[in-house]
C-alpha cells in the first residue's frame, strides 16, 4: 500500500505570473495605448486642467442665499402663509443662515405651503434635504442647508415660541 500525499494548493502570491499571449500563439500581447491626442484637445485638456479647483474636487456651486430665499419667501406669499418671519442666524449657529417661521391656518394648509415649498424650490433647482412632520401637518420642518422652514400651526408655534428662541439674529 503507498500513501497517499496530502493535496497543496499554490496560493496567488506563489503562483508565478505569465505573460499574456494572443489566442495560444505565444506572441505576447502588445500593449494598448490610447488615441493619441491632437495638440486642440491636449490644450483644452490644459485649460480643464488649470479651470480645476485645488484637490482634484469639483467646484460646489456658489450658495445662491438671496436666490433661494427668494423663492421660499414667495411660495409661502403664494400660498398666503400667516405672519411670516425670516430670522438670519448665521451668527448664532453654524446649521444654516436663515430661519423662516410661518403659520397656516389648518393642518391642511400647513402641508400645503410645505409641499409648495419643496415644490418651487425644485422647479428653481434646489434640492430640499429634508422634510419631517408633513403627516401630522401641525408642524413642519422643511431643510434647505441655507434656510430651514418651519410651517406650523398657531397654537403650536405660540407654544414653542421659536422666534424668542432664535431672538438674537436680528429679523430680516
């Protein structure tokens, strides 16, 4: 009886590597190279590369304040928001530049100005981040990075009293 050898594998780093051959032929591949470039493209080439921003990252697009505000501002005129109050409070926190409180008369109404918002701030090419209690309607709270908008109802905005809050930005 001859006994039997236990089997070994050769793992990827001992294993050699070997050239690429074309179709079995044993004449290697040879190596592959891109178009090669006018001197137009290598110039434009150039001004992209010199346009870059430092870092290799794309530019992020100018913040657009009075722009966005602007558009904010006349969904909730549109939508007849109550007693509207754009508060800058870029010197009290970091989070974003303006706050904008304003009131619906309904539930309803609340998430009707709301959905406007998201609507025209779309239309105008702002993305909204984020939107939290639009299925209650009593109070939402719509995040825009530059403007957060808060859409609630009376009683619930004489409650928490967000503007005595934030009361050190002066009201824009």
């Amino acid at each position: 009886m001859t006994a039997k050898r236990p089997a070994t594998r050769r793992t990827t780093s001992e294993a050699t590597p070997r050239p690429r051959t074309k179709s079995g032929t044993g004449v290697k591949a040879p190596a592959k190279t891109g178009p090669r470039k006018t001197a137009a493209a290598r110039k434009t080439a150039a001004q992209n590369k010199a346009a870059a921003p430092a870092g290799g990252r794309k530019a992020a697009r100018p913040k657009a304040g009075p722009a966005l505000r602007e558009v904010v501002l006349g969904a909730l005129a549109e939508l007849k928001a109550v007693d509207v109050r754009a508060l800058d409070v870029r010197g009290i926190t970091d989070i974003t530049d303006t706050m904008v409180v304003a009131s619906g008369t309904s539930d309803r109404h609340v998430k009707s100005i709301a959905d406007r918002v998201v609507q025209r701030c779309k239309e105008a090419g702002f993305r909204p981040y984020g939107m939290e209690g639009e299925r209650d309607g009593e109070w939402v709270l719509l995040d825009l990075q530059d403007i957060v908008l808060h859409v609630m109802l009376p009683r619930v905005r004489e409650f928490y009293a967000l503007e005595k809050l934030w009361e050190g930005g002066a009201a824009a």
